[in-house]
C-alpha cells in the first residue's frame, strides 16, 4: 500500500480528499519535533510526500530530516515554485520526481509589485514621511511624479508571476517588454519578447525592471553593474524572483549614487537581510522580507489546485503537472 507523509493539519483538512484522489493511500503524519523522528522502517514506507505551506518554516528540519532518509521516496510535492534550495536539489538527483506550485502565488505576488511600483511613483514614501513628521508638504514643480501611462516595464521572466505583473502593468498603461527564452506565445501579456542575451538592449529603454524568473546558472547575476547602468537615470528595480539574480554591490551602489530612482526589494542574497545591510536605511527603497507572496488564500490553493490534482495523476499513472526536470 503506498504511503503519504503529511502534515498534521494537510491530513486534518484533505484527508478524505486525499482518498479520494488516491483511493487506498495510507497517510503518515510528519513529527513535529526533528528530535524525535521515525524510525528507519517507518520511513522506510514513505513513497510520497507533499511539503506543505503549513511545515515552513517551524517543521522544515522535521520534513527534510525525514525525507532525505526515506529510502523508497518516488515524489515530492512543494509548496513553492522554486527549487534552488540545496535539499531539493539533493533530492532531485538521487531521482525523485518533484513537482512544484509554480502559479500558486501569481496573483498576491503580482499585487506587491504592483504596490511598490505604486508606492515608488506616487509619492508614497514622501508623503508617509511627512506624515511622520506632521507636515503638510504636497509635491509640486520638479518633483512632481511622472505619469506611469507610456513608461517602459521590462519583466525578466514571463511564467505565470511574470506573467500576471505584465498584464497588470500593462492595464495601467505601462510599455510592457518580456524577457524569456522560450519564442512568442498567444496570450502572452507583453508588446515584445527578448532573449535573456538581449536584456542589455532593452535596458536603455527600460524605466521599471521587473526581476520575476528563476534563479539558475543563466540567471544568476544577470543584472550586473553593465545593465544597472544602461538603465536610465531614475529608472526603478522590482525583485521579487531571488537575490543572486542581481549584483547586490552594485544595486545598493546605483540606488545610493541616485543613478536609480528607487527599488521594492522582496529577495536577498543573504535571508534574513542582515541589520547592517544598506538597504534598511535608504529612503527610496522598500523591503519587505520575502513575503510578497503572504496571502491567507495560498495553503488552500497549494492543496486543491495543485497538490490534490497531481496525487490523482499519480495514481492513475499520468503525466504530472509542474514537473521539474534535471
């Protein structure tokens, strides 16, 4: 009989889903304390598990702890879209299939985007400052905000973040150019589509850089200090993708030297941010400390669009959605 190992909660609130989509599955509960884990013949049994958003961050050791000596485990489904964390790489190359929630979070990441894009364009952060200070200060004359309607957005990855941050921008009226390997696709929400290679073309003309791809060996310092500079002068960094995808040294160096208008900052190279990182203190920058995706509507999505469904293709013997390939 196959065996599921699950959350406490995931086999509290689908477990009759979770037998209907795999009639016969046995649930394992995970422990919530890594000190006690199963021992070598119950893990032993483990043929599936399913990282759920409940197990991040406090049974994080307690699941990958048990995963990575579970012997017979054939697939792990994740809550996230990304996979660069090294466990998962570890596992993926002793050949477990592994599928993602890659969509899940589309949607609230997309709207934090857009907030911050909002927030650096309109005078948000002046204003918050002055109201801190209780001074009535409107913004007037040359610091008067440019119309977001006819300015250029380039979004470096077009999966379904990408994506919705496209079409969204685009709404409001932004020029939209998408960065993505793959060719031209129908729907695809953008006015141009370029190569990664390009990305250093496209950068004079680019007033918001939106970084929403992957982190990968191609992405992984891909906006350098050569592209920070091709961008105009004010133009604003948008990452919500992962730290290592730009040259921090030289970001925090063009948001200082006032070369970048601004930044929304959601990734880090280093997480936490450390207290002595420069972009605590810097007046047009946003942090926010990965939590873009922070939504009370995910756990239910992460389960019954894409957990659930995958589990009964695998019962079935079908092909599964979201697969990672190595």
């Amino acid at each position: 009989m196959p065996t599921l190992l699950v959350s406490h909660s995931v086999a509290e609130r689908y477990g009759a889903s979770i037998a209907e989509a795999f009639p016969g599955i046995e649930t394992l509960i995970l422990p919530g304390d890594s000190d006690q884990p199963l021992d070598d013949e119950t893990r032993a049994r483990i043929d599936y598990a399913f990282f759920s958003t409940d197990i991040y961050p406090a049974s994080s050791r307690s699941f990958f702890t048990t995963v990575r000596a579970a012997p017979n485990l054939k697939w792990i489904h994740v809550m996230s879209a990304g996979v660069d964390n090294w466990v998962f790489q570890e596992l993926l190359k002793k050949g477990i299939r592994m599928t993602t929630s890659s969509g899940s979070t589309a949607k609230p990441i997309a709207q934090s985007v857009i907030g911050g894009m909002l927030m650096l364009s309109r005078g948000f952060l002046a204003w918050g400052d002055s109201q801190r200070r209780h001074a009535w200060e409107p913004i007037r004359g040359a610091a008067t905000p440019a119309d977001l309607i006819g300015q250029t957005m380039t979004v470096v990855g077009l999966g379904a973040i990408g994506a919705e941050i496209a079409r969204i921008s685009a709404a409001i009226g932004l020029d939209v150019i998408g960065v993505r390997r793959s060719p031209w696709r129908e729907g695809d929400p953008v006015r141009e589509l370029v190569p990664p290679s390009a990305l250093l073309s496209v950068a004079p003309r680019t007033d918001w850089l939106v970084l929403a791809c992957p982190l990968t060996d191609e992405t992984r310092g891909l906006v350098s200090s050569e592209v920070l500079s091709a961008l105009p002068k004010g133009a604003h960094v948008l990452n919500i993708a992962r730290g290592e995808v730009a040259d921090e040294p030289a970001l925090i160096e063009a948001l200082q030297s006032g070369h970048l208008g601004g930044a929304y900052l959601d990734v880090f190279s280093k997480e936490p941010l450390p207290p002595a990182s420069p972009f605590w203190d810097m007046p047009n920058v946003i942090v926010s400390p990965h939590n873009s995706a922070a939504a009370l509507g995910n756990d239910h999505r992460v389960a019954t669009e894409y957990f659930l469904p995958n589990l009964a293709r695998m019962a079935k013997g079908e092909p599964l959605v979201n697969e990672v390939t190595v």
